[in-house]
C-alpha cells in the first residue's frame, strides 16, 4: 500500500490526558498537512510541513497543539490536556508529485478519531 | 473564510445528473474536489487551476469560472457508487492550505 496512512486509526481518552498521533505519508511526497474535521463539516487546516519546516500553523491552533516531522519523512501530533472540544477526526494529507506543475495535490490518510471523555 | 457550497444535499435516482456550485469570495488559485464515504478519509477527484480549466474524472467532470471565483462538479447519468458528500478546498496558492466548504451530501438511489 503507498498511500497515506496514520495511526492509531481509534482513540479514547480522558479528558486531560496526552495522545500523540502518526502520519506517514505517500513516499518522497515533501509536504504534509494537519487537519481536523468534525461531524457534518468539511476538514479545517491545523499546519503544514514542507520537508521538515513547519511553515504555516492555523492560529485557531491552541498551545496544546505541537506538530513535528524531524526527518521530513513521518510526522506526529500530539495534544497535551485534552478537552472534550478535541474530539474529532485528524486527518493527514501529503503531497509533492505534480506540485512542480502548480498542481498541490492533497492526498488524504484514513485519519484518527478521537474522543475526550 | 470558507467557501460556500450549494446545496447542502441532493437525492438522485440512478442515471440522473446533479451539480454542486462551491463559491469563494477571494481570488482563487486552484479548487480541489473530494468525496467521502461514511467513516472514510476524503478521496481526491481532480483540481481545477485558475485560467478557467475543466477536467474530467469517468462521468464527473468540473469547471472553474475565474471571474465569479466559482467551480461546478457535475454529475453525469450518476450511479450508485456516486453516493457521498462532496468537498470543494480552495487554495489561495500554488501550494499550502486548503479552505473546505460544508459539503454537499449525494444520495443515489436505485
């Protein structure tokens, strides 16, 4: 499979706790996306990785927020003090094939879903 | 600001068209369309770049108006596998962030 996969692909937590999510994009794509979507709305940007930069960060974005990709290969998410607020679907998407072409083609991951308790 | 989509839902009979306007108040380098099953990650169709392209993907195809900043997705003699709800993200670049819409729900009947 070279698609964009992530994981856990489920979890549960209480409210408080720390979890960390995975991204690994499609191989040799150089960009990777965060985003969260919740039910009956379309994904909402968090930040945006080209290689290892994190180049854009969403300022709905709080501090308990923190992205990194330190090789520019796999990234993770982690949100410290989890609310209930933070249930959601994150979702991954990378890019780089056509991106020379102007063409940022987002490829999306199967996504993490979580829920505060 | 997210760009808005119309309409929120549309019921179909197998075989029937339907299209899905999504339409940004700023200017527009490229539109993206994706559709997402139930409990599934939003898969790619096809993107659309300002100058007023029109692309096809089997019998969905799309079309970017440059000057009102709007794209359409058509339908065409849907079928059953076309149930979904359809995203429009725009990009404001050639790279970075997309700003998706609310998404139109499709329900193909047979």
């Amino acid at each position: 499979d070279t698609g964009v996969s992530q994981d856990p692909r489920h979890k549960i937590t209480k409210r408080g706790q720390n979890v960390t999510f995975r991204c690994d994009p499609i191989s040799e794509h150089n960009r990777l996306y965060w985003y969260r979507q919740t039910l009956g709305q379309g994904p909402e940007f968090l930040t945006y990785f080209q290689n290892e930069a994190q180049l854009e960060k969403s300022r709905l974005l709080s501090d308990r927020f923190s992205a990194e990709r330190p090789k520019g290969s796999f990234s993770t998410l982690e949100i410290q003090r989890t609310e209930q607020g933070d249930s959601a679907m994150y979702l991954c998407a990378s890019s780089g094939e056509q991106v020379l072409a102007g063409r940022d083609e987002q490829f999306f991951g199967p996504g993490t879903r979580l829920t505060v308790l | 600001q997210q760009p808005v989509q119309s309409p929120q839902a549309v019921i179909l009979r197998e075989g029937e068209d339907a299209v899905i306007n999504c339409s940004s108040s700023k200017a527009l380098y490229s539109v993206h369309w994706y559709r997402q099953k139930h409990g599934e990650a939003p898969v790619f169709l096809m993107i659309l770049l300002k100058g007023g392209e029109q692309k096809g993907h089997e019998k969905i195809s799309a079309s970017f108006n440059e000057k009102k900043q709007q794209s359409s997705l058509y339908l065409t003699a849907s079928q059953l596998s076309y149930s979904g709800t359809y995203f429009c993200g725009t990009g404001l670049r050639s790279w970075g962030k997309l700003q998706f819409g609310a998404g139109t729900q499709v329900v193909v009947t047979p």
